[in-house]
C-alpha cells in the first residue's frame, strides 16, 4: 500500500470515525446498564435511539472538525497506513465492546 500522505480532512474524518466507533459501543453499554440514562435520551428525541445517533453523529462532526484544526490548521499528519491501522482498531475496538457486553455482561 503507499504510504502518501493524505489531506488533512481525510485524515481527520478517518480518526474522528474510529472515535465515533468506540464513543457508539460505550454509548450501548451505558444506555443498557442505566435504565435512567435510556429514559433521559428517550425524552430529549422521543426515541433513545435517536438521541443515540444525535450524540454519536454529533461526536464524529466535532472531532473530526478538531482534528483537521490540529497543527495550526494543518491538520494530523499520518499516512495512509497508518489512518487504515487506526480505523480499523476503532472500528474493531468499537464491535468487540458491543459483542463482548451483549455475551458476557448483558
């Protein structure tokens, strides 16, 4: 794979989605565990999965409009291996949390 470098938005958004994996799958537990907290969002939207996706989509934006301000503006610097490396893990990080409260704690 090459390793060039890639826009500051790319990069950005790349991140900001492993960010947003892991921020959904904590999201999940914590609405599960806290029956208080589902009933909270469920109010705020009319449905806690609505309020659910709000926040995760709302934590994509941010971050990843964060990140391409990082470094005066410029954005973080990572090539394309490295940003699939670290998508990936967010992403598997993110299922394995969901999967893992689902069999185990569920």
């Amino acid at each position: 794979m090459e390793n060039s470098q890639l826009s500051k938005y790319t990069t950005s958004f790349g991140l900001a989605v492993a960010l947003a994996s892991v921020a959904n799958a904590v999201l999940v537990v914590i609405k599960e565990k806290s029956p208080d907290m589902q009933s909270a969002m469920q109010k705020i939207t009319g449905h806690h999965w609505v309020t659910h996706s709000v926040i995760v989509l709302g934590v994509f934006v941010l971050s990843g409009w964060l990140f391409s301000r990082a470094n005066a503006g410029q954005g973080i610097k990572l090539t394309t291996s490295s940003l699939l490396r670290t998508l990936v893990a967010g992403v598997a990080t993110g299922a394995l949390i969901i999967v893992g409260f689902y069999l185990f704690a569920d």
